[in-house]
C-alpha cells in the first residue's frame, strides 16, 4: 500500500511511521543540496551504496541503489 507523508520525512523514517524513502538523485554522486544532505546523514548505507558506483556515468540514468538502515529502506 502506497502512502503518501507530508512533513519531516527524516523524523517519520526514524519513528518508524514510514519504511521506505524514494530519493531520486544525479549520476554525479553528489548528496550536497536539499533533503539528500539529510538522507546522507542520518542514513548513511545510502551514501555508501550510491558512492559504490562510478561518478558522472550517464550508464547509471535509469537505474537505481538500495540500502538498508535499520527497518527504513533507501532507493
């Protein structure tokens, strides 16, 4: 079931309200501005899973990372 959420997306991940946080990013693995920041921060297993894949490939447009933090699911 699809749930839609307004408000501190970082504080309902970490409050279990919600499970699973959809970020779309550049091919640049750059997390530097708006919630990414955040989502490097506080759930760092995605900033490992994004850094993991080459910098600038235009190879990687359409495809995406996962990690795991916790009960909280990054893509």
């Amino acid at each position: 079931m699809l749930k839609y959420k307004t408000g501190d997306l970082i504080a309902a991940a970490k409050n279990g309200e919600v499970n699973v946080i959809a970020h779309q990013c550049n091919c640049m693995v750059n997390m530097g501005a708006g919630i990414a920041p955040q989502i490097k921060k506080h759930f760092p297993e995605a900033w490992y899973a994004d850094s993991m894949t080459e910098k600038g490939d235009h190879g990687k447009l359409g495809t995406f990372t996962v990690a795991t933090s916790g009960n909280v699911r990054v893509y």
